[in-house]
C-alpha cells in the first residue's frame, strides 16, 4: 500500500485565491477519480482552525483521513513544525505532496516530495514580497525543488521558467543503438531538477523515412540514488542494454528497462594511473580476435583561462577491451581537427567500412569514413599503446 501525505499547511485563512482553487478544481473534487484502483492511503495534514475537508469540498473517502495540527498559527511556528516534526512523523509514509513549493526538506530516503511551483516572483526584482519573506521564499522554493523527486507546474511559463533555472535543456550527448528490434538514442538528461542531477535516459524512436518520433522514454536510475550525473554510458552494441559505465578501472551495467534500474555485472580491481581521466564515449563494436573497440575521450579543465573563463582541452584516445572486459589497449591522445573541443560518441561498421561521428567545437558534426585495415594500421603502427606493462 502506498502511504500519501497531503501537505496543506500552507493554508492559514477561509479564504483562498490561485493556489487554493487550483488544489480543489484539480485534485480535491477529483481525488475519488485520481486514485481509482491505486490501494493506497492518504492523511491531509492542516492546521487545526482551517476545516479543509469542507473549504476544498473532498469527498466521502474511507482511504483519507484528517490530522489537524494546534499552536501552529503563526508562520514561524508553521515552519518549525513543517520542517523538524513531520519528516519525523511520516517517515515511514512513501510521498508528501505539497499544492505549494513548500514541503519538509529533510525526509528520509523512503520518502519522496512532489510540489508545486505556480511561479517564481520571488526570484524576480519586482515582486510584493518584503525582504524577510522574499530571502525565505527563494531558499525554501530552492531547497524545496532541488529536494523534490517531482515538480508540478501550472503553465508552460512556469514549466519554461523553471527549466531554465538549469543551463542545459534536452537529451545530451544521445548514442543510437539497434536492441530487440527497438532504435533507442541513449543519453543523459539534466533538465529534471534545478541542480542538474543527471541520468541516462532511453528515448525509443520510430524512424521514417522523413522523420524521426520519440515514441517512449525512459530515466534510469542507479544504486547510488545520491549519484549527482550519469552520463557518458557506451553501450555495448551486440549485449542489449549492457554498458561500460566507468572506464578506469572498468564497470559493467546492464539495464532493467522495465524497472528503470541499472545493475552492476563487472566491475574490475585494476586502476591504471592516468594524467586525466578516461571518460565515456562511442559505442563498443566488435573487434578482431574476440576484442571490443570504442573511442573514449578525457578531459583537461581549466577554472579560469587567460579571459577570466573556465576553459577545456578534450582529447582522444582508441580503447581494446578482452572479451572478459580488462583493457588490451589504450592509445595516446589524439585529435581529429586539432581543435579545443572535440567529442566522439559515434562508431560503426558496415562491412569493411569504419564510420566515426565526432562533433566540433559543440556547434558541427563530422562524419569520417575509413576501411577498417586503415584503421588498424592507425591503431597499431601510428598510435603508440601506452598501457602499462
């Protein structure tokens, strides 16, 4: 059974305007309807002088109970009690649901926020709100929303505003596999929550012969349900949903796409030392003598370049795994146009033709062609293999 806590604290007067008649047209008058056949049971938490039951015109529901809380008038006191004492009391309750941008901050794991932010005035210059309440709106609809497992919004203006809060918008970085009959474009997905927490995303397309749909879309998430972004997974092109997470030392996952969950299947003991990291890149095609190749890429970061900028240099570099996922092969560094900023997230073979998809300084896309003879030469004659001994 799943355990719901409505949090209506936040309604202090008999009277209501936006908030409240979004709360009852949306969700009180159809509470029956929204949880048809979910077994579930939800506690409204309010304050004890605000009878909710009957100013939002709830139903007759068995599954809903009441819990009126005293000496909560004041705002400060509202605050405490929100905070400190209904993480403790519901700790054990699966969702808190708030028609406001406020709910507790401090749940346990088990628990998960669900607000709602009908606008962001208190991050605007002109707003009516004094200067106390305007530092305690911004930091609580922060923390709230950073918290949360799932926003609601009320506009796409709301919905636009708050996706902006987050630099980037969209599925970056996507690699195109070919699994069960399916095409899906895999990559990470930061515009959930206002800190930019990543995770891979699967986005099953329909391909046309003039266009490309996302039919279905799924986010994945991980053991470390903490982790702050997951990005840069290489699928493993003939092991449906496998990837190598994590280059050095090796990680092996494989997807559950039914519970949207990544399970580890290999990881290794070997750390090989390296001035940069070995980061993500194209997928792993099958190689000669029962290998796997991919192109991974390492990053050089500087905080702040000569203009003040945080800057980068990315390399990079051909990788030979064994069939049993220890490294064959790492090669040195390389570029394509010599350029600042290149990422490769694209490696095919078709016959005996090498296709490389790299992008250039985040605004081209090249497509290189090469017979893969041509390219084992590059591998092995022009390319020193810098791993250890």
């Amino acid at each position: 059974m799943t355990k719901i806590v409505f949090n209506l604290l936040s309604f202090s007067e008999l009277k209501y305007y936006g908030v409240g008649v979004y709360f009852r047209d949306l969700i009180a008058k159809n509470i029956n309807e929204i949880f048809d056949g979910i077994d579930c049971e939800i506690i409204v938490v309010h304050q004890a002088n605000i009878p909710v039951k009957e100013l939002f015109n709830f139903p007759e529901n068995n599954n809903i109970t009441y819990n009126p809380v005293k000496g909560i008038n004041g705002k400060f006191s509202r605050v405490i009690y929100e905070q400190i004492f209904m993480p403790i009391k519901f700790r054990n309750y699966n969702i808190i649901y708030s028609p406001n941008n406020i709910n507790p901050i401090l749940l346990g794991a088990k628990c998960k926020s669900i607000i709602t932010i009908h606008d962001l005035l208190p991050f605007r210059k002109a707003n009516r709100f004094g200067l106390l309440q305007r530092l305690y709106l911004k930091f609580f609809t922060y923390m709230c929303a950073h918290k949360s497992e799932k926003i609601a919004t009320v506009s796409n203006n709301s919905k636009n505003d708050i996706k902006n809060v987050w630099t980037f918008i969209g599925l970056e970085d996507a690699r195109l596999v070919f699994w069960n009959n399916k095409y899906y474009a895999c990559g990470v997905r930061r515009d959930t929550t206002t800190n930019g927490q990543g995770r891979m995303e699967f986005s099953e397309l329909q391909i046309n012969d003039d266009s490309v749909q996302e039919i279905n879309r799924n986010r994945i998430e991980v053991a470390d349900i903490e982790s702050y972004c997951e990005k840069n997974w290489m699928p493993i092109k003939n092991k449906p949903f496998h990837f190598i997470k994590w280059t050095n030392p090796t990680e092996v996952v494989k997807v559950d796409i039914d519970r949207n969950k990544a399970d580890q299947v290999y990881l290794g003991d070997k750390y090989i030392p390296m001035k940069n990291g070995l980061r993500g890149g194209t997928q792993l095609i099958e190689w000669d003598n029962n290998t796997y190749l991919s192109i991974i890429h390492e990053c050089f970061f500087t905080p702040k370049n000569f203009n003040g900028n945080k800057d980068a240099d990315y390399f990079h570099r051909f990788i030979i795994w064994n069939s049993d996922w220890s490294i064959k092969y790492i090669s040195e560094e390389f570029n394509f146009l010599a350029t600042k900023v290149e990422f490769c997230i694209g490696l095919e073979q078709i016959n005996d033709d090498i296709f490389i998809v790299f992008g250039f300084q985040d605004n081209a896309c090249y497509a290189l062609k090469l017979k893969k003879h041509s390219l084992n030469n590059i591998i092995w004659n022009k390319l020193k293999n810098i791993l250890p001994n």
